[in-house]
C-alpha cells in the first residue's frame, strides 16, 4: 500500500512542476525501494522503481534490475504520455553485501505508429546498499539471523569490557570504529562508480569496432595505451570492491598490515 501512496505523491510532483512539463526528455526515478522494510535471508521481496515519460507518445522500454553486476530480472514495459510508472521484480533474498540498481537498456517512442529509437540520459537508478545476515537455525527449530546472535554475544562482552575499561578509553576506541567502518562505505560507493565508468569506456571501444566503424590509428602514446590502461583501472576497481564490499576481508587486511608493521617497529629497535 505505501509503494501506491510513493508513487501517487511522485506524480504528484512530477505534473505540478515546470520543469518537468517542460521537457520531452523520459528518464528513470533515481531511487530504488522495496516490499518490505528488513529483509531475512530465504524470503522472496520484492524490489520497485519507476519511469517517468515526458514525450507526447507513448514510451516502450527494457528495464533491467541488478545486484552488483548479477542480472536479478528484466521487464519489457510501456508508458503512456507523460505518465510515470512504477516497474519491479521479485527477488529471493541472499545472505551478505548486495548493491541493487536498475537501468533502462533500450527506449523507443511510437510516432505516427512506427517506432523511433531515443536515448535517455537519466537511465541509471542510484545504487542502494543492503546487508542481509546469514539466518541460523536454533535447536528447537526457530529461525535467527546471524547478527542477532552475534549483537548478542557482542552486547555481553562489550558489558564486561565497559566493567574494566574506563570510559575515557572505551569512547574514542568506539568512535574509531564507527569512523572506519563510515570510510570502509563511503571508499565503496566511490569505487564502484569508478568501475562503472571504467566499463563504459571500455565498452565504448568495442561499440566502435562492432559498429563497422573506420579505426584510426593512434596519433600519440595516450591514444595508444588509453583501452589498455583502462582495463588495467577495472581490475584493480573489482579487487578493491571484493576488500571494501566484504568486512572480514576489510579489517582483516587492516590487522594484518597492523601486524607487520608492529613487527617491522619492534626489529628495528630491537636491533639498535
């Protein structure tokens, strides 16, 4: 029922504007949202956007949903002018880090009944960031997920630690972390932008040469190693979204360079 009552207030906002009464230009809402609020490991949800069209015909598009770069579905839809309509796919929820996004793959109008290919600028939904826990199954037969359990476990050593440690200590260690853990999120939306970029270039080059179009030669050096370093950029993006997307790895890099660093220290003045 909210999905209904968010996308009657979109539209509501979307006619009483200007600026969007203006334009012929049909794009995507940048926004991602769901069936529901929290999502449990197993359960299937369901997960909406929605296309504006501004043209004065109707709009045919291919709307695809993602998961990182994991396809989670594809719908053929139609909307008619200047009507905004909500789009969705349903999703079985897994475990971990996900990234969800939508994009429109193709988009035509209908003019005087045959169709006319046009581009959409806005075409791409913001990245939304979802964790789901792993869900454990209890002895009698409940079902818990794992961050529970562990938020648990972690509320009761964090009662004993606050016991013995003084609060001038525990607050800034506490404040750390969350600092952390804020660029660990910040550092990902940021790389993953940089990879999508980095595809597209790479993309770029072989739309060209797909197209039959006249390769010209490299007239300098950066001409000539522009794809080739391009390709060297996303793979180093996907290592470091695999590090940034997975905590374990993240901080377990970060304790194992702690740790040789501490070693490297201790040698050194052990030698003197």
């Amino acid at each position: 029922m909210k999905n209904y009552f968010f996308i009657s207030i979109l539209s509501f906002l979307i006619f009483s504007s200007n600026v969007f009464a203006s334009t012929s230009a049909s794009f995507i809402l940048d926004k991602i949202w769901y069936s529901q609020d929290s999502f449990v490991e197993g359960e299937t949800v369901k997960i909406y956007t929605a296309v504006w069209n501004g043209n004065n015909s109707s709009l045919s598009a291919k709307v695809e949903f993602y998961d990182k770069n994991v396809i989670l579905g594809t719908r053929d839809i139609v909307v008619p002018r200047e009507e905004l309509q909500e789009v969705s796919v349903s999703w079985k929820v897994t475990s971990g880090d996900h990234t969800i996004s939508a994009k429109i793959l193709s988009s035509s109008i209908s003019v005087d009944g045959k169709k006319e290919i046009i581009t959409i600028n806005s075409n791409t939904t913001k990245i939304d960031r979802q964790f789901v826990p792993v869900t454990i199954e209890k002895e009698n037969g409940d079902s818990i997920p794992s961050n529970e359990i562990i938020k648990d476990e972690l509320d009761k050593v964090g009662d004993k630690i606050n016991e013995i440690v003084p609060t001038s200590i525990s607050t800034p260690v506490s404040n750390s972390l969350a600092f952390v853990d804020e660029f660990r999120d910040n550092s990902l939306i940021k790389i993953l932008d940089s990879k999508e970029k980095a595809r597209e270039k790479i993309l770029s080059f072989k739309d060209s040469s797909e197209q039959g179009e006249v390769v010209q030669l490299p007239k300098t050096l950066e001409e000539a190693t522009e794809k080739p370093i391009a390709q060297v950029k996303l793979f180093f993006l996907k290592i470091l979204e695999f590090i940034f997307s997975h905590k374990l790895v993240f901080y377990g890099l970060i304790i194992l360079l702690i740790f040789y660093f501490l070693r490297g220290f201790y040698r050194k003045i052990r030698n003197r």
